[in-house]
C-alpha cells in the first residue's frame, strides 16, 4: 500500500516538473526580438563604410528588427558618406540614426543621420554646419565653387525628400552652415524623435512601419556590435592621428634604413607608409609624396657629408610642407575647419618632432665627427699594471676604471704606473712611466 501511494506521489512530481520545465523554459531564454547597435564615434572614415557594412550584413542575417547606429562624430570624407547613405538605403533591415547623449552628428554626421530610415537626437545634442571646406598651405577655407556646392545641395535635400524630411534645412545646412539642437531638428521636421537613452527611443518606436515592416522594438534585447578583427584593425589605423604618424614613422624608419641598411628599419618603414596609406584611404597628393622624397634625399645626402647644413635644412622643410599637404585636399572631401585643423596638426605635429630628433641626431654625429679619435687621446696618459706584463706576457692594465689587455717591451710588475705610448688592436703598449 505504502509502495503504491510513493508511485503516486512519484508520477505526479515528474509530471509537476514537465510541466513546469514546459512553461519555464521559453521566458528564461529571453526577447525574440533584438537590436543591433553600432557605434560610430570620431571622423567618418573609409574605414567606417566597412564598419557600417559589416552592422548592416549582421542585422541581415540574424534577423534582427533593426539596426541603430548612434553617431557622435566631427564629419568625414564626402565619398564615404554617400556610400553609407547608400548601403542604408539598399537594405531591407530598418536603419535607425540616434545622436547619443554629449554627441554630435556635425558635416558628413548630419547628412547620414537624413539619410537613416528614422532620425532621433538626445537632448542638448547638435547637429549641422556641413559646408565643405578645402586645405591648403594658408589653412582652411569654405568651398565656393557652384559646380561642387550645387551638386552636394542636391544630394542633401534629395536625401530629405526620400525620408520626408525638411528639404531647406538639407540645404542651408550646407549654404548657410545652419546647426540645430534636438529640439529645433524635431520642430523643424529633420528627426523624428527625442531620446534621452536607446531604451527610450526603443520604446517610442515600437508599432512604427519602416521599409514595409512593423517594428517591435519595446522590449527587445539589445546586442552591440563587435566588429571582426580586420574591420577594427582597419578601423584602428584610420584614425588620422596613427595613420600620420604611421606615415611619419614609416618614412624616418626608410630614412634609417637607407642610412644603416641590414637592420630591418626600411622594411619596418614600408610597412608602416602602407598602413598608414590604407588608414588614410589613399587618398595621396603627388606633390606632397615628390617633397617627401626630395626631403628624404637631401637628409641622406646630409648624413653622408659633414656637419649639419644647408642639405639638411631643406630636406627639414621639404619634409614639413611635403607633410601638410598629405592632408586630402579637393573638392571631394568635405570636413569641418576644426576637423581639417586637427588632422593638419596630427600630420605636421610628428613630422616636425622627428624632424627636430633626426636634426638633433645629425649633430651628434658631426660632434662625434669631429672629436679627436680616442686612440689619439689615450696616448701619454698614464695607467696602472694589474698583472705582470712583459715582451713575451701580455697582462691587464687599468685606465680610467677599465680594464685593458696590455704588453710591453719591458719586464713590468704589478701596481706600478706605466705610460700609454700605443695600441695594437685591443691591446695597449706600454712602458714603465718615469
């Protein structure tokens, strides 16, 4: 009886525990919904269109209801502004613009927020002024030239009417360097919504129709992206501080080595100009490669002939201007004048410290030049026998706290003084100091 009623009790646990488990099992796996966020911080780069390519093929392909790209950034490269705008376009997973809490979306930022299939800033963030604006040696000034202007206003605005935004505003952004904050973007129809957090606009969004696909966002996990390692490593060196310095780095290391070949610093050189080409999106002035060359070739012709002079000097300044006008120049790049400033002095800033190191090191190797050779200067000074030295028995002398191998056409004992009248290789002739 006892035996029967513990059966009982026993199938009815198992079937409480199936049960159980049953019901359990699917909430502690958590949302089926979830959103990809990318994070886009710092000048748009070309490696940043790789970034955003990448966000997008994993939002594709692991079903996720959207993908937000928050974007706190100073501008960037025209051409690659437009090939993210593009790639937003072309996909059919939702792309959401969010400018975080203490960002801003300013130049290249403020087009790819129009360009995303919903606009949202935090408070107190900023969005505008992308005029584009061109380098040279006198610094930084606006681009006038219709041709360019008129064409990047069409851009803009056609980029705004495809979302429903404001059009005047896609073009006094660019005529007028207009800037708003959110709540001006928001009345004025350029963003969609204010967010003080992505949770926040997560829930605002939730029920909204975006490229034919309603949108569940409200309680949806939210996943970051981690780029593999080639996007982050090319991510890396398109900072514009490493990949000029990459480049500074690179041609001092082909300087060197040109200067002491066999130890590998023209190897290191060309590899470090190659990443620091790649950083920078090859996108190279020829007059600034031809003064870099003719700089490196007055520095060597410089180590090669004595003194520091006038080869040196100009291959300094060769250098330094050769440097400035790495920075992109054309109509095709649109950058801030703080942005073009920044990367003028991430580029020169190294060219000049190396270059006033390589200086410093050209002295000291006329210094070391011009002073008298050592054997020259050790002759009739006066050391003292270690061990007893001898025409047929060399021994050890001590010279200045060193200890050198010594002989001598005398019978010599130890701690007597004897005067230095030779050297022999590495071994010193001496003889008995009188």
């Amino acid at each position: 009886m006892h035996m029967e009623r513990a059966s009982h009790f026993l199938s009815i646990f198992i079937l409480c525990f199936i049960l159980i488990a049953a019901f359990t099992l699917p909430a502690s796996a958590g949302p089926d919904e979830k959103v990809l966020v990318l994070e886009i911080t710092g000048a748009i780069t070309p490696a940043s269109d790789n970034l955003i390519a990448g966000a997008i093929e994993r939002a594709e392909i692991g079903n996720f209801e959207a993908l937000l790209i928050t974007l706190d950034t100073p501008g960037g490269g025209l051409e690659e502004t437009q090939i993210i705008i593009k790639a937003i376009e072309n996909t059919t997973v939702p792309v959401i613009g969010y400018v975080p809490e203490s960002g801003k979306a300013w130049s290249a930022g403020t087009l790819i927020l129009m360009g995303t299939d919903i606009a949202a800033m935090a408070p107190f963030t900023v969005i505008g002024s992308a005029q584009p604006v061109q380098i040279s040696a006198e610094g930084t000034k606006p681009i006038e030239d219709e041709k360019i202007i008129n064409a990047l206003v069409k851009f803009s605005t056609e980029t705004a009417r495809k979302h429903g935004r404001n059009e005047t505003f896609a073009e006094e952004v660019i005529t007028k360097n207009r800037n708003l904050n959110d709540e001006e973007a928001l009345e004025e129809g350029v963003i969609e919504y204010r967010a003080p957090s992505v949770s926040n606009l997560l829930d605002q969004i939730d029920g909204q129709v975006v490229k034919g696909r309603k949108l569940q966002t409200a309680n949806a996990g939210i996943e970051t992206y981690e780029p593999p390692f080639p996007i982050f490593f090319l991510t890396l060196i398109s900072n514009p501080v490493l990949s000029s310095l990459l480049l500074t780095i690179g041609l001092y290391g082909i300087i060197f080595g040109i200067s002491n070949p066999g130890a590998g610093a023209e190897i290191f050189g060309i590899i470090a100009i190659v990443l620091g080409l790649i950083g920078t999106g090859f996108d190279i002035n020829i007059a600034a490669f031809f003064l870099i060359i003719v700089g490196i070739g007055l520095l060597i012709l410089e180590l090669n002939s004595p003194g520091f002079g006038v080869f040196g000097l100009a291959g300094f300044i060769s250098l330094v201007i050769g440097s400035i006008f790495l920075v992109p120049l054309g109509g095709e790049n649109i950058y801030t004048p703080e942005f073009r400033r920044l990367l003028t002095l991430t580029v020169v800033t190294p060219t000049i410290v190396f270059g006033l190191f390589l200086v410093f090191a050209i002295y000291k190797i006329a210094e070391t030049r011009a002073k008298k050779p050592v054997i020259g200067a050790i002759v009739g000074d006066t050391a003292r026998t270690i061990d007893p030295i001898g025409p047929k028995s060399q021994g050890y002398v001590r010279y200045k706290g060193e200890y050198w191998k010594a002989r001598s056409e005398e019978e010599i004992g130890t701690e007597e003084e004897v005067e230095i009248i030779g050297k022999e290789m590495e071994v010193l002739l001496v003889k008995r100091k009188i």
